[in-house]
C-alpha cells in the first residue's frame, strides 16, 4: 500500500507504516510537467492521475507505476482555456474523470487519455454551491462534494446513461 503526499513539484511516496520511500518529481523530456499539484489518485494498473497546474494552464497528467509520462488531458478539443480540473478519481474500468469547477461538469477519458464524454448534472448560477471532490464509490455510484458539505450521488456516468439516485 503506497500513500502519496504532494509537494510543490513533487510528490512523496509513504508505506502505510508512515516510512518515506521515495520522493519523485515527475518530468517529460526533462522538464518539470508543473508548478502544484491539486489532486491525485492511483488507477488500478497503478498510474498515477494527477491534477496540477503550470502557470495559467490546468490539466489531468498521467505517469505509469515507474513516474515514466503517458500523456496529459486539458479538456475538450477547442474548450483547453476554460478546463479547470479540481479532482479526480478512476473507476473499475480504469477511465479518469475530472471535476471541472468551470464548468460545472465531469470530464471523462479512457486510461489511454481519449476523451469518452462530458456528464454535466449540475445547473446552477450565482450562490449555487461550488463542486469540491469526486469518487467513485462501489464501482455504480458517482459521488460529488460540495463546499456546503452536501453530497450528490449519481450513477456512474462512465458506465452507463446517469441518473441522479
């Protein structure tokens, strides 16, 4: 069981005992692939999905197990200066989805990083709570958090057409 704690441009890797294993600082064609890191999780092939920034840019970057880089995902074809990716989790099929606070919608990609859709549940204006967290939580429910503390379950939208349970 590994445990990740983020850094600036790094990330930590902890045994479940609390022991440090490595410190990592993910790059592609050596270079730092961002400046902070906002969110990550581990698929089940073990890549690791985070969400991070680099200057004005936001976006989902993929490393495999070895923090070698697989690809990086900033929204939909014409749509990458309003992605604003907030969190992310996997599902039991290994796709990505990312929470965009922008848009008040969920990116879903494979874990190959090709865009399947976009599930946009949430209609809302000014005062409308903001969309904090995503998880997928036994393999067909969709959970949400907003900043109200409210929590929104849905069925997964990677798997089948959604509905709000």
């Amino acid at each position: 069981i590994l445990f990740f704690k983020r850094a600036r441009t790094s990330i930590k890797r902890y045994h479940y005992s609390g022991k440090c294993i490595d410190e990592i600082s993910p790059k592609h064609d050596g270079k730092i692939v961002f400046d902070n890191s906002l969110d990550m999780v581990s698929n089940g092939n073990g890549d690791l999905c985070i969400v991070a920034t680099k200057g004005p840019s936001h976006f989902v970057v993929v490393f495999d197990h070895s923090v070698n880089y697989r690809f990086l995902y900033h929204g939909e074809e014409g749509k990458q200066a309003s992605f604003r990716p907030t969190s992310v989790c996997v599902d039991c099929d290994n796709n990505i989805l990312s929470l965009d606070s922008n848009s008040r919608s969920i990116h879903i990609i494979n874990q190959n990083g090709n865009f399947l859709k976009i599930f946009s549940p949430f209609i809302g204006g000014p005062g409308t709570p903001k969309l904090k967290a995503i998880c997928v939580y036994k393999e067909d429910k969709l959970l949400v958090g907003q900043d109200t503390g409210k929590i929104r379950v849905f069925k997964n939208p990677s798997l089948s057409d959604v509905t709000k349970l």
